[in-house]
C-alpha cells in the first residue's frame, strides 16, 4: 500500500511476461573425486601439489605487483642476465 493524494492518478499495474526461461549450469569438477582422478591417470596429466593457502605470495605482495608492473611498463629485456648485472 503506498500513501498518496486523493487526486493523484491511478497507478498503473503493467502485465508482466514470462521471461524466456534461460536457466544457466554451472558445473564444479571436484579435482578429488574419483572419477576424476581415474580421468586424469588414464590420460597421462599430472596432477601439481598446490596448498589451499599458498606461502609464496603474501598479502603484502599484492600491492607490490601493481606499482611494479606501472613501473616496468614499455621496457623491453633482450638478455635478462646482463640486464641484472647492471
């Protein structure tokens, strides 16, 4: 119920159509599960340790990359070796 003048206009109801009934999957293959292992065995991948929580990048790194790639930007490396040396 909303609040208005008595003289104000009656508010129109609009029909409302039914939407096209677009319905979107979304899958999630559990790198664990069995099948899923057996799939990867019989075709050869290898399967990488990862850590939920990796300890090669910090919270703190996050910051770093963003200021380093700005500063990094445009400049090309032909040998990396010897642009360290200098």
């Amino acid at each position: 119920m909303t609040w208005k003048h008595p003289s104000s206009p009656v508010t129109k109801k609009f029909k409302v159509q039914r939407s096209a009934a677009k319905v979107m999957a979304t899958v999630f293959w559990d790198a664990k599960a069995n099948l899923t292992q057996q799939w990867l065995q019989r075709y050869g991948w290898e399967i990488l340790p990862h850590p939920a929580h990796s300890p090669d990048l910090a919270p703190s790194d996050f910051h770093l990359f963003g200021p380093l790639k700005h500063h990094l930007g445009g400049m090309a490396f032909v040998d990396l070796i010897s642009e360290l040396r200098n």
